[in-house]
C-alpha cells in the first residue's frame, strides 16, 4: 500500500516549495491590545510552522507551547503610560475636533509616538536585541511610525512593514502607493465616507500638511533617535523606511473605502479568529443570562477610560441608563461608579468576543476601533458608535452607512438623542439584519486573512525581498511624479504658440493697414 501511495507522496514534494525556517524579529510598538490582537495571530502561527520567532510587544501570548517563540514583554511600559496619562488629556482625546484641532491632534500624537518609540529602543531587553549576535532573515515592523524599520539595517536583513489597520498617508508613500485626498483621504482624519465640501478641503490640506511635517520634522527627529540608539553610521531614517518590501494591512475591501493598491501593498481582510471565546465569570454570566429584556454592552475599548470620561458624559449615561428597559453591561475602571442604577453591571475587564457572543447582548455602545468592529460584526450585533480618534470616524460612518449603527460624537451626546438611539436600535430588525449582511460580506473571501499573510512572508523569505515589486514611482524626482516638467514643457510651448500667433496677427493687421489703408487713402485723394 506504502509503495503505491509513493508516486503521490514524492508529487506533492516535488510540487511544494518549502521555506527553510527562518529567524524572525517582530517589532510593535503600539502598546494597546487591539492593535496587538492583529499581530498576535502572526506570531504565533510564524512559529508553529517552524520559523524562530522574536517578538518585542506590549502584550505576549505567554504560550508555553509555542518553543520556537521568544517575546521581550513591554507592558510595564504601556502600565506607567496609561497611570502617567493626565485627565485633562482624555478630555482632549474624547473631544470632536475641529478643523484645526485636527492638524494639532497629529503634532501631540506624533510626539507621543516619538517618545514612545525611544523608550522601547532604550528598554534593556531590547538593547540586548540590538547589541546582541543574533541573526535575523526578516524583520517584521508595525508600520505606523518609522523608528522601528532601524532593525532591517542593523540585522542587514528584508523588511517588511505591517498594521492592526489601514495605514497612514505617510507610510503608504514608503512604497509609492497612490493616495489620492479625496477618492483615499487619510484614516485618521475626522471625516465620513461621503466627503463634504469642507471635508475635501481638509483632506487636502491635510495631505499636503502631513508630508511636509513628516519630512522635515518627524524623519529628522527619529534620524537623531536612531543614530543615538543604533550608531551614527545608520543610513537616513527616510531612505531606510523606502526600503520595505511589503506593507501588510489589516483592512477589508468590503468594510473599508476602496481604494488603489500596490502589488507590494496586501489588504488582508482580517487575520483573527474573533470566534474564540474565555469562559464568562459565573457572576457576569449570571447576569447576561438573566437579562431576557436584552443587555447594552458599552465599552469605549482599552485606550479611552470610561473612568476618565469628564464627569458631565458621565451622568448623561447615567441617566440614559436609568430610563432604559434593559439591562447595561458597562466597562468601568475603577471599583466603583458612582450613583450606580441598578440594571448596570460593571467590571474593570471583559471577555468581549464572550460578551458579544451572548444571545441576551443586543445592542454595543462603543468607540468605533476597528478590531471592536471587527468582532461585533461577526456577532451580528449593531453599534452606537462614539469616535474619539484615529480611524473611528471614518469606521462609525460605515456602519452608519450599511445600516447597522448610529454614530453620535461626543459633543454631541444628549440624553434624549442617546436614549432615542438606543431604543431605536433594540426596537429596530433591521440594524440586526444588515450586520448580518455585511458579516456574509466581508467573510466571503477565497483565503483566509493569515493564510495570506503568512504566505507573503514566506515569499519574502523566499526572495531575501521583493524588489521586484517596487514601484518606478519611487524612483524618479518629486516633480517628474508630478509631472511638472511635462507641463512645463506644454505649457511653455502654448506660451510660444500663442506669441508666435500674436505676433502673426499683429504683423498682418499691420501689412493689411500698409496695403489696403493707403490704397483707399489714394482714392480718395
């Protein structure tokens, strides 16, 4: 029987390609966990298959089964930085930006990550990284902030650049993606889907804005950082970045603005398996179970504390709450809330795929962060979406768009408007019947969002890079891209065109007047 499955066996060999197993470096930077649930999947299925994997996070898996993973843990970090952070700060966060706020929001956020990015090179652990003999065949960086990408000089190795979302403008013109303002405006700004006038003259402005503080204030400023941390011999910061051979992004065409990619550029569509649910505290399930009028789940994710919430929001839920017939399951930081009603249930931390996987959960009041999005869509529950920051308007807007949320800002929250919502919803089939829609939607896909990636790592692996990917866009002057040459050229040959026609104008009028003014002027005489 052996002898005859052989043909077969040594088929499928000789069709396989296998990698070698590679040592890997996985760098994040943003110590939140939604954005660390997107990568978490990488990391661990890079090491089942094989590869050494080191990853420096804020949040490790801490799986002792997983033997070729090594994870540098900097969630002491992100602990100081979440007490360190001042009050007034969050009121700012949860504010609606105006249009300037906007350019300032990106300067303090930009700082922000700039220091951030400084400690975690100066952390002990990742100095022995950096010092260390250690050799790696990929480094795998969180591509929101240019620091990281140091790594692939230092190991001399490819680089390939990934996100827990879409990416900004700034790292998508890394590999020459197009990044139209209008048709592609950037994630982070404060803006819908269906762009207003004053929309596009933002995103506009914004785009030209953005590059002009990134090149001349952010890349000098994390250049200095670099040469501190890694030697004076580093190449530029901007001309290592240029260096990626792919950017990996955690985005869904279907849920997402479309708009144009890059061969270098893989929209994934999603890597988490949101399916996997912890076991609910017997107390907290107690609760969801007696809730047969429904539960509102509210939680404004792990960046944002309802805890910090400026005390006048506060008692606008409060209130809300009271008058509502059902019950309220609220992530609440502390251990106590005050003036608590009492069909509200609090806890510091929930199981949210657990949650929302309850049949009593029916409506889910939250921040509009994507990995959130991602997992109440897959449950089939609607959303009053309160955006704060970063992609969340643009991702509240969508489900207002498919017909499954209502977005309300901050500022904007009343108890009457707040309450209207929430019964419109719990009241309402129709929210529950377009999440189901778009959930058909955004899954039906020939591969599986970490299947896709893993595969595109390996072939980077493979390769030893993707130069071959690269756009000419990168390669050619700012002003060729631009094409400001060619209309100069265009526009200067019209100019001459329309002197040359000028010029044989006036010389005619001219000729005409010698020939045919002094005729009359003879005849008459």
């Amino acid at each position: 029987m052996w002898l005859k499955m052989l043909p077969f066996v040594l088929l499928i060999f000789l069709i396989m390609k296998p990698v070698e197993n590679a040592n890997i470096l996985f760098v994040t930077t943003f110590p939140s966990v939604s954005h660390q649930s997107a990568f978490q999947p990488i990391w661990r299925e890079l090491s089942l298959r094989g590869h050494k994997v080191t990853v420096i996070c804020s949040h490790p898996l801490k799986d002792k089964s997983l033997t070729n993973l090594t994870e540098i843990d900097l969630g002491g970090m992100r602990k100081q930085a979440m007490n360190k952070m001042p009050k007034d700060l969050m009121k700012y966060m949860t504010q609606k930006p105006t249009f300037l706020m906007t350019f300032t929001k990106d300067m303090i956020a930009t700082s922000l990550f700039s220091e951030m990015n400084k400690r975690i090179l100066e952390h002990e652990e990742v100095q022995k990284v950096i010092k260390g003999n250690q050799k790696f065949d990929l480094v795998i960086a969180e591509w929101l902030f240019p620091t990281v990408s140091a790594f692939s000089v230092r190991f001399n190795c490819p680089l390939i650049g990934m996100t827990s979302l879409g990416a900004p403008i700034v790292a998508l013109d890394t590999v020459g993606n197009p990044s139209h303002p209008i048709l592609s405006p950037d994630h982070n700004l404060p803006i819908g889907r269906d762009l207003s006038f004053r929309d596009r003259i933002l995103s506009t402005l914004y785009s030209v804005y953005v590059r002009v503080y990134y090149h001349w204030v952010v890349l000098p400023r994390e250049d200095r950082t670099i040469k501190k941390i890694f030697g004076e011999h580093m190449p530029y910061i901007g001309d290592i970045e240029r260096t990626v051979s792919l950017i990996l992004l955690n985005r869904n065409t279907v849920f997402h603005k479309i708009m144009p990619v890059l061969p270098n550029v893989i929209e994934l569509g999603g890597v988490r398996n949101v399916k996997v649910q912890k076991p609910l505290e017997p107390e907290l399930k107690k609760f969801l179970d007696n809730s047969k009028n429904g539960v509102v789940y509210f939680s404004l994710g792990s960046n944002v504390l309802s805890s910090n919430l400026p005390e006048d929001l506060i008692e606008k839920y409060i209130k809300v709450f009271e008058q509502i017939p059902y019950n309220v399951l609220w992530k609440w930081e502390t251990d106590k809330l005050p003036r608590q009603p009492k069909n509200v249930f609090i806890h510091k931390w929930l199981p949210q795929t657990s949650v929302l996987a309850h049949p009593n959960v029916k409506l889910f009041m939250m921040q509009g962060g994507l990995q959130s999005m991602e997992e109440t869509i897959n449950y089939h529950v609607p959303v009053i979406g309160m955006p704060s920051h970063s992609d969340q308007t643009m991702n509240v807007d969508t489900a207002v768009k498919y017909g499954f949320g209502i977005g309300i800002d901050f500022d904007d929250i009343t108890v009457e408007n707040l309450k209207a919502a929430i019964m419109e919803i719990m009241t309402n089939k129709s929210y529950k019947e377009n999440v189901m829609h778009i959930e058909k939607l955004m899954n039906d896909s020939p591969v599986k969002g970490i299947d896709k990636a893993i595969w595109w790592i390996e072939y980077v692996i493979r390769h030893k890079g993707a130069k071959h990917l690269r756009s000419p866009s990168m390669d050619i002057p700012w002003y060729q891209y631009l094409l400001l040459d060619v209309m100069a050229v265009i526009f200067s040959v019209l100019a001459l065109l329309i002197f040359i026609i000028y010029k044989l104008a006036k010389l005619s009028v001219h000729l005409y007047r010698m020939l045919f003014c002094k005729k009359s002027k003879t005849k008459k005489e």
